[in-house]
C-alpha cells in the first residue's frame, strides 16, 4: 500500500470552500438554533472571500448547506441582478456546482438581504437571511452580557417600552425594518431588516428560515410551522407598509411591497421589489407561459 | 366601679450618657384608675407630672413597675406590651392630649380632626359631618374648617388640635395641660366634652396649670411631690 | 436598664416583613451584623442612621438586590413563600416587579432619565404582563396623578424634570402596581426644605389612604419623625436601638441614639 493510495489528491479548496470542520461546526449550531427557536447561537464565523458586513453570515450557511443537486436563489432587497446577489450567486455556483435560479418556485436554498420573496415558499425549500444587528435589545441595553441574561429571563419590559415611547412621541410605532417578534412565545428575536411587510409571512411558515450574522457570530433559527408574533399591544394593531394600493409602473401587478422611484417633477413611481416575481408577471403579460406560485399576500392583503 | 388603669410600683428616670449622670423622675408610684373616673396630677415643677403622662402612653420607657391596662382584650401592661400593641391601643382605646398639633402641609382642618374616625373604620363622609361639629363646639369658625392648620394662630390650632383628640370616645384620655392658652370659650366646650366622654366612662389623668378649669370634674388628685408619694386625697385640692 | 419588652398579644396579625438575623460582610468590613427587623401591614418602619451604618445595605437586601452572607427574608403575602434570600433571579426580578415598590435618593438609579415620565411607569406594568397601550396610559396617568405629579408633564422626561418631580415619578412607579412593600431610601435627600416637605406629605398622604407597609431609611431624623410609627436606630452595621417613633425621639436608651437626637434638637 502507497501512501498515495490512502490519500486524495491535492485539490484547490473543500467542497463549497468551507472546510469541514467549519461546517460541522455551522450545522451543529443551525441545529441547536433550530431546537430552541428565536435563540442567538454563537459560531465561530470562519473566513470567506468577501467583507464582513456584505452577508458573509448567510454565505456561510448556504455554503455549508448546499450540494450539487440543490439550486440556489440569492436576492438583495428583492433583486436578483444587484451586485452583492449576483456575485455570492456565482460564488456558490463556483465553489459548490450547484445549479442556480432566480425563480422562487424552483429554488431549493434561497439566500436573501432585507426581503421574503412573494411567492409562498414550501416545505422543501430554506430561507437564508442575512442579519447584521442579531441582537433586538441593543437599543434598550447596550450591555451585551445583560441583554443575554435578559433572553434567559424573558425580560422583555424594555422593548415594549420602546414601542410605548413610539406611540406617545410619535402617535405611532415607528420600527420599519427589523421589527421584533416574539418567536414560539419564548425569545424576541430581529427578523433582520426585512420589511414589516414581510414579518407576518414567518408566522407558521412552512419553510425553515435560518438568519445568520457573520460579523456578529450568531445563528438563530424559525423552524417550519412555529409562531412568529411582532411585539404589538392588543388595542394598537400591526401594521404593514401602505404598499396594498399601490401597482408596479413595468409589470402592472399590485398588491406587493414597492420599490419607490423618486422622478424628476417630484413626484414617484412605484416598481415591485421582489424582481423575479416582476420579471415573471411581465413575461405573462407578454404571453409566455410561466407559472406563477401562490403569493402570501393576496390583494393586498395577508389572510390571518 | 370598673377598674381601667392599676398602675404599681411605676419607676421612671432616665440616663443622660453624654453627661455620665441618671436623673429621676419619679419612684415607685402605684394607684387604680376607674372607668369615668378623673385624676389630677399634682405636684411641683419637675415632679414629673408630665413624665408620668408620657410614661403611660409609653412615650417614655418605664425602669420598674406594672401599669396594668384593662383593655377591650383583655388585662395587658402596658410598661412591657409590645411596640405594635401599643401602637394599637394608641389607636383605639388610649387617647393623649397636649397643647401643640401636629399640624401637616396641606391637610385640611376638618381633614384632621376626622382622620381618627377614619382609621377607626367610620366611613369618610359621615367622619367629616362629626369632624364639622367637633369643630364648631370648640369654636374654629366655620371659614377655616378647609383652610390648612399650618397658617393658624396658636390659639385656633389648638382648637383644632382638642377636636381631633376628643373626637373618638376612649377608654383612657391622658390630659397633659390641654386648657392653656386657651380663650374661655374654647376652656368651657373642653369641658362640656370632658364631661360627656366622663360620663360615657373615660377614665382620664390630667395635669393641668389651672385645675380650676376642671375642678368639677377631679374626682382624685394623686400628688407626686416626692414627700407625699402614694398619698391619695378626696377632692381637696388647693385651688 | 429598661424593661424587656413581651411578644405581641392584641395584634395577633403577621408582620408582613420579617428580616432575621441578617450579616454581610465585604471583605473584612462588616457591612451588617445579625440585623433583625419587622414590619406589620400598612406600618411605616423608620431606619436611622449616618452613612456606613448598613442602613442602605439592608434596604437593598428588602429589595432583593444583594443577598447577605447569613439571615432570611420572608413576606408575609400570598404565593410568597420562604427565604427569599433563596429565589433565583428569575423569580427575584417578578417578585419585586409586583410586590415591592422602591423610591432611590438618586434618580437615576430609578429612572431611565431619557424616556418618558409615563413610559418609566409603564414599564413596571409591561414587566407584570400588560399589553394594552389605553390601560397602560390610563395607570401610569393614575400612578402619578396619586404621586401629585402634573399631569401636563406626563410625557416629559425625567432629565428635564426638577428633582420633586423626579422624585413623584419614582414614586408613582413605585406604587404603580400597588405593591404590598414600599422601600424608601432617603427619598427626599437633596432637595430644598420646601420641596421635601411637599414629598413628604404625599408619601404621608399615600401612606394613609392605601395603607401599604413602609421602610423608609434616611439620615435626617426630621423624615423619619413626619413619617415613621416605629424607628430602629443603625451604627456601624448593627441595631443600637428600636422602638416606637416617639420613644425613640422623646427617651432614647442608647448613648448614639441620644447623641443623634441631640444633634438635631
């Protein structure tokens, strides 16, 4: 026996560049998030060839998650031809072989920045969302050492008086993105900086989401079917964004959280943020045949 | 005649540390107290009427003796009760009236007088109307029944001050010169109460600068000026 | 030389605060040794004391916020049982969220000075569960128009407020749930006689109304003699003295508490 018979040949980097140890070590913390869901897990948050900051927390999962039969969405604030998306797009298509879509129905892994796509997402597929601040009470209490005793204590007093000072300084509740949520009734939790629009599509979802920070080095976990509950008092209703009304200036479809497009006299125009369900309405509209799944969201509105 | 108050072999002094001296007040007094009964304390200046008064009502703590009180619950001494029986009593059934009030920031007048009806449990409109009488009787007019007792004069806050410490009949009323500088008006409704809550059966113990403002009530003077210590006498006292 | 007083025998109610034999020492200091202290419901208990007495380190232990070498800590109330010297920080924080009310000489321990002066109110009630924004305004407007606060200040945040008035949203936190326990720790020193005074008579004013059982510490004799029924004289860590408010003030036993009195008469 040869020593080369024992080993493999020298390859340029692990499957999906992370070694694997790296990715033992993510998927054991995924699954620990996963059993206590909405609870900061720490991780080591190894190095990968991008700036902290740009979603090198949700690479890192989708890198670890990935194989070569599953195909991969990656969207930025709703679009798929931004540069950031494109560009971890093609990183994991490179590092890993995987097949890549930007349609949401035939995605198995999406990756995602500030946005939950339109289309209701099933059973099979995982939601990975890129967080940068995973921690709801940093601005109740800068103490991170106290903020964690405050998780284990469920002392959430102070994030409800936040909402409180919102309502009595400005008549309402003024958190737009990142707005907490009780998750499984235990732990607040930032959704990341998705829209309030798009909290209430985490509520007893079907899919699992994953939201990792990789500055920050937290994982945290929804797992499929588990409460989602936004902070709210009982007289003073959740509200979304005022998006209901409003209809895309290229595709025509309405009823989905916009874009605003500042125009020259002043005034906007509106464009649908999730870009591929926009891209599919269009194509339909110009007479293609394209499938268009079911939308959290119908007119407007979100059945409870 | 329904004993109220046996009061034996009472010593009292006190203990100046910052001096090194012990200074007596009074030694080994003893006499009973019946219900409806009056007893002037006499003697000269620093015999230790008052001392007496304050030893009672435990504003003092006794050195020796036995002051047994009969009490709605039963026989109970007062020199050794504890701190939150005396309290109780205090509020029920042994009542102490001086010259000065203790008069608090924003509380009205008739809001005084009527506060031991209120902690007694009387409902707190029916406690005012008495409260309004009591005051009335001792002669606070009427405009200053909702003025704060803080701005009054000496004279009617005294007045008020009578009002609230007779308001509630009590078992033993302990009089520590409560007429002086009093108007004649206010001297003779202090009396006409005396009598009524004497003849309802408080036992009282007074001393007073004049007794002759109550000599018709004194049924007994116990002298404590140190030669006639326990010398008790009929009402023959030196007007 | 005095006589030794008996147990209770009228008053055969539990005293809703028992303290027993309480010591802690930091290091070689001995912060309080073997202080014991009681109060009954709706009493107000007086600790005096200068500084370094162990007055405040006791008022913190009430409060659960330090626990002491040696002694235990009951209250008398329902679903309250035990030292609790013994609950873990979980039930030490609900404990005393709902059941303990406490006014600090410095606000800022108290308050969270950029908030609201309804929002610092509110917070006690959204710690205790409530979740409905009319009923939190409507108790929180409740809780400081009971502790005399202006009411067209209700927004306001306390670090624009005077010291009184910082003081009344203390208080009005403090009582906002009703607590059976109110913990006074020198409420009122620092601000002017006149404004001391006006807190004085409120807490007084509370006090009867509600009836809650009172510890209040202070160093000024004048506080203790407006508020206390009975005071209990602190030095160096231990109980010189104690006794009904009056005895204490008119015939003090001990050589310090003579001492004190004198000062101030």
């Amino acid at each position: 026996m040869t020593l080369h018979a024992l080993t493999k040949p020298w390859e340029p980097m692990s499957y999906g560049f992370l070694d694997a140890s790296a990715k033992r070590e993510i998927r054991r913390k995924m699954i620990k998030a996963i059993a206590v869901p909405g609870c900061q897990m720490p991780y080591a948050s190894h190095e990968v060839p991008m700036a902290r900051g740009w979603g090198t927390g949700g690479l890192q999962v989708s890198l670890t998650l990935v194989n070569p039969s599953m195909r991969v969405k990656v969207i930025d604030q709703g679009a798929d031809d931004s540069v950031n998306a494109a560009s971890i797009r093609r990183f994991i298509a490179r590092v890993a072989g995987t097949p890549t879509t930007m349609d949401t129905l035939d995605a198995d892994l999406i990756q995602s920045r500030h946005r939950i796509p339109e289309e209701v997402l099933r059973e099979d597929q995982v939601l990975v969302l890129q967080v940068p601040n995973p921690e709801p009470l940093r601005p109740v209490q800068p103490n991170m050492s106290i903020a964690r005793q405050m998780h284990a204590d469920a002392d959430y007093g102070r994030m409800w008086l936040q909402l409180y000072e919102q309502i009595v300084r400005s008549g309402r509740v003024m958190q737009g993105a990142s707005y907490p949520s009780l998750v499984h009734g235990r732990h607040v939790m930032t959704p990341s900086p998705i829209p309030r629009w798009d909290v209430p599509k985490l509520h007893m979802a079907k899919h699992l989401t994953i939201l990792s920070a990789g500055r920050e080095k937290r994982i945290f976990a929804v797992p499929p079917f588990t409460r989602v509950e936004p902070l709210v008092f009982s007289d003073v209703p959740y509200k979304v964004e005022d998006h209901a009304d409003l209809t895309c200036h290229r595709s025509g479809t309405r009823g989905f959280f916009m874009n605003e497009i500042p125009q020259d006299d002043g005034t906007s125009v509106f464009e649908v943020s999730d870009s591929a369900w926009g891209v599919k309405a269009i194509r339909r509209r110009d007479g293609e045949e394209v499938a268009l799944g079911e939308t959290w969201y119908k007119n407007g509105k979100m059945p409870s | 005649m329904i004993p109220v108050l046996d009061i034996e072999g009472l010593s009292k002094g006190f203990t100046l540390h910052h001096l090194g001296n012990q200074i007596e007040a009074f030694k080994d007094i003893s006499f009973t107290v019946g219900a409806g009964e009056f007893v002037l304390l006499k003697g000269a200046n620093g015999a230790g009427k008052s001392t007496l008064l304050r030893t009672l009502y435990r504003s003092y703590l006794p050195r020796a003796g036995v002051i047994r009180f009969h009490s709605d619950d039963g026989p109970i001494d007062l020199a050794r009760a504890a701190d939150i029986d005396i309290a109780h009593l205090r509020r029920t059934e042994i009542g102490f009236v001086t010259q000065f009030l203790q008069a608090r920031p924003r509380v009205s007048a008739e809001a005084i007088v009527a506060e031991p009806l209120r902690l007694h449990g009387i409902p707190a409109d029916e406690a005012l109307i008495r409260a309004r009488e009591a005051l009335a009787t001792f002669g606070v007019k009427q405009e200053l029944w909702k003025a704060y007792p803080t701005t009054f004069s000496g004279g009617e806050q005294q007045k008020v001050n009578l009002a609230r410490a007779l308001i509630l009949p009590q078992k033993l009323l302990l009089l520590d010169e409560p007429t002086a500088s009093l108007d004649a008006n206010a001297r003779a409704a202090l009396v006409s109460r005396l009598e009524e809550l004497k003849a309802a059966g408080t036992a009282m113990i007074g001393v007073f600068h004049h007794p002759g403002d109550v000599e018709k009530l004194i049924d007994r003077v116990v002298d404590l000026t140190p030669d006639f210590i326990k010398s008790e006498d009929r009402i023959d006292v030196d007007l | 030389m005095t006589l030794t007083l008996d147990a209770p025998r009228i008053v055969t109610t539990h005293p809703l605060l028992q303290v027993h034999h309480v010591s802690k020492s930091y290091g070689s200091v001995n912060a309080l040794r073997d202080v014991s202290a009681i109060a009954y419901p709706g009493e107000v208990l007086g600790i005096v004391g200068e500084s370094g007495s162990g007055k405040s380190t006791l008022l913190r232990m009430m409060n659960l916020e330090e626990t002491p070498d040696t002694g235990s800590y009951t209250l008398d109330l329902p679903d309250v049982e035990g030292n609790l010297f013994d609950l873990d920080r979980f039930a030490r924080r609900m404990l005393c969220a709902t059941r303990i009310g406490i006014v600090y000489q410095n606000p800022h321990l108290g308050l969270l000075m950029k908030h609201s002066s309804s929002g610092n109110v509110a917070e006690r009630l959204l710690v205790a569960g409530e979740r409905s924004f009319a009923t939190l305004r409507a108790k929180a407007t409740a809780a400081l128009e009971a502790s005399e606060f202006p009411l067209d200040r209700l927004d306001a945040p306390p670090i624009e407020l005077s010291g009184g008035m910082q003081q009344r949203v203390q208080l009005a936190k403090a009582i906002a749930l009703e607590p059976a326990l109110l913990l006074l720790d020198e409420p009122t020193t620092g601000l002017d006689v006149s404004v001391q005074a006006l807190v004085l008579d409120t807490l007084k004013r509370l006090q009867q109304e509600r009836r809650i059982t009172m510890v209040i510490v202070s160093h000024d004799l004048g506080v203790i003699k407006t508020l206390a029924d009975r005071v209990m004289v602190m030095k160096g860590g231990e109980v010189v003295e104690a006794g009904l408010a009056d005895q204490i003030f008119q015939d003090p036993q001990h050589a310090y508490t003579q001492q004190l009195v004198h000062a101030k008469l």
